[in-house]
C-alpha cells in the first residue's frame, strides 16, 4: 500500500509546503493510523521516501525538531513552550499550531520520531527466535543510550505532563504492541499461544531499559535475557 499512501503524501506536501504528520497522512487517506505505521514506521521514514521521490522536504522541519530536543535538555517537558522551540527554529509560533495543533501533539511528534518501533515492526516471523530477538534487544539498548538524556527528561517530568502524552500515545500503534504481535504470531506458530501478548513485550523491554542502565547490552548480554525471555514463554 505504500504507493498510494505516498502518491497522497507528495500531493499534501505539494500543497501545503511541508510534509504531512503520519496522523495527517492517516486521516487523509482515511486509513487507521497502524497502517500508515506500518508502511513508513515513523515520520522520518516518510520524509526518506519523499526524498527518495524527489521532493523537497523543507529544512525548516529538521530546524524545529533540533529545536525541540535543545528545549527539553534545557528545560525539561515541564518547561517546555511553544515559544521558546519557535524563537530556537527561526519560525513563528503560528506555524507551529498550523503544522503541530498545538504543544502536545509537537512533543508526541518528536518522540514519536525517535521511537524504535521501526526495529519492532521488522521483527520477521521467520528465523530463529533468539537470534532475532536477541538482535531487536541490541537495538533498542543501542537507542536507549543515545537518548538517555530526553528519557530522564520525561521520566521526569509532572504526573499531569506524562498523562497528557500517554493520552495522545494511546492512539499510537508503537514498539510494544509490534513487538506484541511478533509474540502472538510467534506462540500460534509453535502451537504455544502467549496468553497475553502486550503484557509480556511491556515486560521485555521494560527489562531491557533496566539492564541498559549502564550502558548499551553486550551481544551475549541481549542473547541471554533473549533466550531467558523465550524460555519463560515456553518458547525457547
């Protein structure tokens, strides 16, 4: 489905002169947004496959979502203003609702960019489990690390913030439900169902996050919580 999707994304581009959200795309298209997910994986795998089309995504995108990340290492999610990200980006704050519909959706968008779910949506049903989940732990310890900071400035930050980001989040088709359908086909296939599937990835990476404290899982680090993982499942 991506040419469709694609064809639609280079004509709102063209006439709005910036590159739709992937909620923007969805609801054009009149699609569920886990399609759209699952076709570009994140809004920077959209602007790749424009590009790859030859259209000119605007710089000023890449300035605004620089200027995101500065404000919330400086300032935290509880400090962070429209103003300030418009002021650092060169654009003015109108722009920013046009494009964003306001504060929230301007963080979740940020965040959503830098989510790992493109690594959880290429989970192959094929392979050996170990090996590709012990792969997938590998990445998301490896992303986990370089954006320590911005996880610590949200973890951080107020009960009402983080509320209101998991309210805009509960929309979203993400790394823990990929990596929960993985788990679901994976079980079906061995004749081993997961009885609960989201339960069970929210467990694996939540671990994951913990064993990554000190830095990113070493190969056979990943491969033993992998196995591990698998084993309590019953499908090691």
């Amino acid at each position: 489905m991506i040419s469709p999707l694609l064809d639609l994304a280079v004509t709102l581009t063209r006439q709005t002169g910036r590159a739709p959200t992937l909620a923007e795309l969805a609801d054009a298209a009149g699609v569920s947004r886990a399609t759209v997910y699952r076709t570009f994986a994140n809004q920077q795998g959209l602007l790749e496959q424009l590009q790859a089309r030859g259209e000119a995504v605007p710089e000023q995108s890449r300035a605004v979502f620089e200027a995101v990340r500065s404000v919330i290492l400086e300032h935290g999610l509880d400090g962070f203003s429209l103003d300030t990200v418009a002021r650092r980006a060169g654009v003015s704050v109108a722009t920013l609702h046009r494009r964003h519909r306001g504060r929230d959706e301007l963080l979740f968008t940020f965040f959503d960019q830098l989510s790992p779910r493109t690594e959880a949506w290429r989970l192959g049903a094929d392979g050996n489990a170990e090996e590709v989940l012990a792969t997938f732990a590998t990445q998301i310890s490896e992303w986990i690390s370089a954006n320590a900071a911005l996880l610590v400035a949200a973890f951080s930050s107020s009960p009402r913030t983080r509320s209101r980001l998991l309210s805009l989040r509960a929309a979203d088709v993400g790394t823990q439900e990929a990596l929960a359908e993985w788990l679901r086909l994976r079980g079906e296939a061995s004749g081993r169902p997961v009885p609960d599937p989201l339960r069970a990835a929210r467990a694996f990476l939540g671990a994951v996050l913990g064993l990554s404290a000190a830095g990113p899982l070493t190969e056979d680090g990943a491969r033993w919580w992998a196995r591990t993982f698998l084993a309590g499942l019953g499908l090691a």
